[in-house]
C-alpha cells in the first residue's frame, strides 16, 4: 500500500503535465520537476535498502531466527 501512494505521488506531476497536452514551457517544467522527483524517489529507495542491508548483522538474523 505504501509503494502505491509513493508511486502515485511521483507520477502525478508527470501524470498532469501530459494531461494538459499544451505543448508550453510550463509542461516542460512540470515534465522535469516529474522526473526529478522520480529520480529522487529512486535514489532514495535504494540507498535505504543498501543502508538496511548494510546496518543488518549476521548475529542479529542468527538471534531472529532462533528466538522465532
């Protein structure tokens, strides 16, 4: 559920700007500012998923598994 809302919150600029089909230079910034967000977005997500994995210790999986 949390990969839709962020999903559509990054697509939404992109999404308006192709709606309007003006051709402007604000479509053009809309386009940009859409993808900058995508592009951040992805940055994001992974270096979160590379800290976690990083931050993750073999002794705490070890401990997790074995008190489960």
């Amino acid at each position: 559920m949390v990969w839709i809302a962020a999903g559509s919150a990054l697509a939404a600029p992109t999404l308006v700007a192709l709606g309007s089909g003006s051709g402007s230079a604000n479509t053009a910034a809309l386009l940009a500012w859409g993808g900058l967000c995508t592009v951040t977005g992805v940055l994001a997500a992974v270096s979160g998923t590379l800290f976690g994995v990083l931050a993750t210790r073999e002794r705490h999986l070890f401990r997790y598994f074995k008190d489960r």
